[in-house]
C-alpha cells in the first residue's frame, strides 16, 4: 500500500502540472526510449519533455487502480 500511496500521489503531481512529475519520482540515472523519440532519453531531457507535454496537451480524466 505505500508503493500505491506514491504511485497515486505521482499521477495528482502529473495532473496538476507543478513541476514534481517526473522530477520527484525518477532516479537520477533513468532512461527511457519511447515509441515516439529517436533515441534514448534521460532524466533531464525527459523533464524538458514533460514540461512541453504539460504546455501542449490537457488532461481531461485519469483513473488508477492496482
């Protein structure tokens, strides 16, 4: 139940656009590729990334469950 408790409280941060997502939720040496992304993305530039997504797009509902 803790794990879900930060899990929720990572998708309120997200929704809410206050800038903890992804920054307080990631490890320092996190990488992902995505479908959509030419190559490797890391920690910094997945923040950048998110920020622009938070500018350009709305979310309209969410729902979690475990």
């Amino acid at each position: 139940m803790e794990v879900w408790e930060i899990v929720q409280k990572s998708w309120v941060d997200d929704v809410a656009e206050n800038g903890s997502w992804p920054k307080d939720y990631v490890h320092n040496n996190y990488v992902s590729w995505g479908t959509s992304s030419g190559g490797p993305s890391y920690k910094d530039s997945s923040i950048k990334w998110s920020r622009y997504d938070d500018e350009s797009s709305d979310t309209l509902i969410y729902e979690n469950s475990p």
